[in-house]
C-alpha cells in the first residue's frame, strides 16, 4: 500500500510493505540468487536460506527484495496515478524496517512543472524583413572566385601575400611538441595564422631553403604545457605561390554556369540569397515565438532537470567534439575553463531547451495535433525528391529513427503554423 502527498512542488510517496509480504519478497529473492552462492556441505544452488543467511548475514537478501517490492509498488502508484508526472527519478528520503511491523520507505521526488499556456492571439513577436544588399551579392561572387582560384609557382624569395608550402617542426628546448610538426603546409604569409613572428620569419625564404625560426607562445596560448614558452621551428620551405583569382565576366558565367551574362548570374544570386533570408527570418520568427510563449507561461524548471538536460547536452557536445579529432578536456583548456565554470554558462541554455520541450508537448495535447500517414508520406516524397530519388527508394533506405525524425518534424510544423495562425 502506499500514501501520496504533493508539498513545495515535489512527490512524496510513503510505501508500507507488510510483513508478511516482505517475508515473501526476500523469499523470492533468495530463490533468484542462490545459485551464486558456495556454502561448503552443499551443492552450488542447493543452500537453504538459513544456511546462506548464517554465512553472509542475515540482511543478504534485503537489498533485492527492496529494489523489487518498491519498485512495484512505485509502478503500481504510477498506474493509478496518471495526473502525477515525476520529473525525475525518485530518491530514497527514508527508510524502516522492523520485525513486527514490516518496511515502510519514503520516495521523494520532483514533479513536473503546472502550467497554464498564454494567449497565442496576444503574442507580439514580430518578423524581421528579409533584404539582400549589392555587398552581400558582390561577396558571394568574391566568394566565387576564391573557389577558383589558382595557385601559380613562382621562383623568386617569400614576400607578405604569397602563399608558402612549407615543411616544420617545433621544439621546446630538445624536445618535440604534440601539433608541432607538419609537411606541404600552405601558410598565407601575412594571415597572422601562426605564432607571432613565424611568418614574418618566412619572409626573405627561397625553395630549397632550411631555417630555424625562433618563436614564444603567448601566455594565454590553449596548450598549457606550452604557454610562455620560447620554441625553435625548423623550417623548409618547399615551394612559394602566387593566388590568382578569376575574372567574373560574361564568358567566365556562360563557361561555368547556366547563365550567360554577369547581370543574370547577378539577379539570380541575389534571388537566392533573399530566399535563404526570407528563409532564416522565418525560423528566427518561430523561435522568438516559442521564447516569448515560454516566457508567458511562467514555468518553474526543477533543478533535477536541468541537470539531467545540462548531462545530456555535454554529452552531445563531447560527441560532435570527437567528430573534429577533438575532446571536451582539450577543448576546456583551448578555452582557459574548467568544468565547474563551463556547466553553469550551459544551464540557462539548458532551463530554456527544457521550457520550449515543456511548451511545445503542451501545444500538441491541448490541440490534439497528429501526423497522417498520408501527410507523412507528402514529407517523406518532398524530401526525397531534393536528393532526386523516389519515394519509395528513400524509404527502403530509411531507418525507424529516420521515420520518427521526419514525423516530429511534421509534427513541428504544424504547431508552428498553429502558432502563426493565431496570431491577430
């Protein structure tokens, strides 16, 4: 049996287990784990549970029958309690137990925040105008050219500007230095990419050419073992390059793309790039929408989970980390920090994942929104269609989790488009 109480937004279960029925849970928890046990005298499994019980202590069993009676009794509580949603797992407040009158625990726990969504026709967030400028255009075509650009070998000393391909390896007194030593490395002299002074060092080198190249890392280098330090390169330098960038004109448009004159391949840039603004407005606008309805709506985030979401998303970080060659450890020290300073800048992105999580399920409830089958298959068509594949072919190569992402993603759009509708 058990008793529920709600106080200062947490759960409190107290659960009696009789006597009786506790006899039977270590019962069966000795039945369960006899087998582990050698008790000289008998065979292995065949030890009555006395004898077990005068070998390892009377309490042996205990720990099983607890986890197995309060865990049932928890179950049971949640099955007949459905209004009630834990936020977390519950903690063991107290426990006792006593020969006559058998086990009494205390469960507490965070409940799920209660909350009461605003009036969507009364949000103010407001749509940014998407605009594309003739700079934004002229960078794309910079950006174009940079592309196509061509490195041309030149025999003569390096100058600031030139790009040089060079062979390196960086000491600290005798010693060699993880992420010091590299072959074919194109260095921009100029680009302040190294160690200060590097490249000026560069400077004056001809193919062939071998130097020492005397550097100090600055004090708030990344590297610990190497902040302060002098360090000697040896440098070769392979070959020195000239960059030329292509003319964009009207025969470089016809040869390399659909259009024919600078002006239509012009228009045709500056019409994509509005899209993808048009585009980004869009989403910067749902996302202001879910913030202010979050806002509105007053939620108080139990501690217990933004912890949990604050573990989750490290643990992503740390995945995505080890994508770039790269983890967490490392990166904290590029970033001077340890853990207990970066976790608490996290927690308020965590307590807002957590808000819109909580906005958006209460959404979906309040306005019964579901995906068709068919509404699906549009998704999944649309999408496969980009890829230019069918349908069918995309499903074939589709997973439950790919179904469940374009789902949530339907799902999404049409709380957003709720959302919008609303809007006076």
């Amino acid at each position: 049996m058990y008793e529920f109480e709600k106080k200062d937004k947490k759960g409190i279960l107290t659960i009696k287990v009789s006597k009786e029925d506790w006899e039977k849970a270590v019962e069966r928890a000795y039945e369960k784990n006899k087998d582990k046990f050698n008790i000289q005298g008998f065979r292995k499994g065949k030890a009555p549970r006395r004898v077990i019980e005068q070998n390892y202590g009377d309490t042996i069993f205990f720990d099983d029958a607890f986890d197995e009676v309060v865990s049932a009794e928890y179950m049971q509580f949640l099955s007949e309690n459905k209004e009630v949603v834990p936020a977390e797992q519950p903690h063991v407040e107290n426990n006792t137990f006593t020969a006559d009158k058998g086990l009494e625990v205390v469960l507490k726990f965070d409940l799920m925040p209660e909350f009461k969504l605003p009036d969507l026709t009364k949000l103010t967030a407001k749509k940014e105008e998407a605009n594309v400028s003739d700079e934004q255009v002229e960078a794309e075509l910079q950006s174009e050219r940079e592309s196509h650009a061509r490195y041309v070998e030149e025999d003569k000393a390096a100058e600031i500007g030139d790009f040089a391909t060079i062979d390196f390896v960086g000491y600290v007194g005798d010693e060699k230095f993880e992420g010091g030593e590299a072959k074919d490395y194109r260095l921009e002299l100029g680009s302040h990419t190294f160690i200060e002074g590097f490249e000026d060092q560069v400077v004056g080198m001809k193919k062939g050419e071998e130097k020492d190249v005397n550097v100090t890392f600055p004090e708030n280098y990344h590297a610990e073992n190497l902040k302060g330090k002098p360090a000697v390169f040896k440098v070769t330098l392979n070959k020195v390059e000239k960059k030329e960038l292509p003319e964009i004109d009207d025969k470089y448009v016809s040869d390399t793309t659909e259009f024919e004159t600078v002006d239509e391949y012009k228009k045709a840039i500056k019409e994509n790039l509005l899209k993808m603004a048009q585009e980004r407005a869009e989403r910067d606008f749902e996302v202001k929408l879910l913030d202010e309805i979050a806002e509105k709506s007053n939620i108080e985030v139990p501690d217990s989970m933004v912890e949990h979401e604050l573990h989750h998303m490290i643990e992503d970080f740390e995945h995505r980390l080890s994508h770039q060659g790269l983890n967490l450890t490392t990166y904290l020290e590029y970033i001077g920090k340890t853990m207990d300073e970066f976790k608490p800048e996290r927690a308020e992105d965590a307590r807002k994942n957590i808000k819109t999580r909580l906005v958006l399920q209460k959404l979906i409830s309040e306005n019964n929104i579901t995906v068709t089958s068919e509404e699906l298959d549009n998704s999944i068509a649309e999408y496969a269609n980009r890829y230019q594949m069918t349908a069918e072919d995309f499903k074939k190569a589709m997973s439950p989790d790919d179904y469940a992402y374009f789902e949530n993603n339907a799902i999404m759009t049409k709380v957003l488009n709720m959302i919008k509708s609303k809007i006076k």
